[in-house]
C-alpha cells in the first residue's frame, strides 16, 4: 500500500513537470474573463483552485469543467428569463381580469373608455418621471388598474381650476385694480 502511494506520488511529479498537471495558481482563466455573458465569481474560484489541485487537473481539464460550468449558467439564465416572461405575461392576464371587474372603470366595450384612459395617460405622461415610467413598465405595473385609476384621477383634479391642495381654502383671485386699489365690498 506504501508502495502505491509512493508510486502515485511520483507519477503526479512526474506529470507536473512535464506540464500535464498545474499548481492551483498556474491556472489560466483568461478564455472565460473576456465573455460578456459569464461572469467567473472569485469566491467560487477560490473554493475551485484546491480542488483542481488536490485532482491534479490540467489545463485542458479546468477549460472542460468551466465551459460545462458556462453552458450550466447559459441554460439556467434562458430558463430563468422563461419563467419570468411567464410569470409577466400571468400578472398581465391577472390586471386583465381585474380591469374588467372594476366598477369604477368603464367597460372595455363602452364609448367612456376612451377618454377614462386619455385622461389616465395625459396625467401619467405629465406626472410619472421616465424613471417611475421605467419602474411601473420594469415591474408590469403600467397595467394594473389601480394605477391606472390613480392617474385617471390625478388627471381630473388637475384639470379642474381650483384643486384644494391642504385644507385651506383657496386663494381668491383679484384683479389688477383691486390688487392696486383694493378690494371694494
């Protein structure tokens, strides 16, 4: 047994210095740094290097394992944009239903439809940055009625000429004669 382990010993020797086999740090992983869709995690890596080691694996070896790692994440990363087109196309359906239920928004069908939503939009379009329209488009949200709702009555409080913004009552208008000569009961 001491005899296959001395054997063994210098057999691994042998092939390392005739380049079969690297240290851990000889590694070179250059070929998998430059792809812009596979990212190699240090930590990973460093956790990877004493085990390529303690396998005695070589280069060609290391290259083989990466590139079944690369193809791993591929298909993980296709089958995780699957699902998440899945689940958005399931909450789109969802914001479907729940648009038709709602009472306070017109029928789909009806003419007050079209200007619910005009009025919904103008008030988005005039309200929502391009960041939150990013958001609430990132997240599906542009679709949920009860946003939809908000801004339809964001929309009709401000087109109305005297939207009460606190409790105080608003500001009478005067005309310029009265602003320079007063008020006249």
């Amino acid at each position: 047994m001491q005899e296959e382990q001395n054997f063994n010993t210098e057999k691994i020797k042998e092939a390392q210095q005739a380049g079969c086999c690297l240290g851990s740090d000889d590694y070179d992983y250059s070929k998998f740094s430059n792809l812009k869709d596979f990212c190699l995690d240090e930590e990973l890596l460093a956790k990877f290097r004493p085990i390529a080691k303690k396998l005695n694996l070589s280069q060609e070896s290391v290259e083989l394992l990466l590139d079944i790692a690369y193809q791993m994440s591929k298909k993980q990363d296709v089958k995780f944009h699957e699902e998440l087109d899945a689940k958005q196309a399931g909450l789109l359906d969802e914001y479907n239903r729940l648009f038709d239920e709602d009472s306070e928004i017109p029928n789909k069908n009806s003419l007050k439809i079209r200007q619910y939503m005009s009025v919904a939009d103008d008030a988005y379009n005039q309200f929502a940055s391009p960041k939150l329209k990013e958001l609430f488009k990132s997240l599906g949200l542009n679709y949920h009625p009860e946003l939809i709702k908000m801004f339809y009555k964001i929309g009709t409080l401000s087109s109305q000429d005297d939207i009460l913004y606190s409790n105080k009552p608003p500001i009478e208008q005067l005309t310029p004669a009265q602003i320079l000569y007063g008020k006249r009961d």
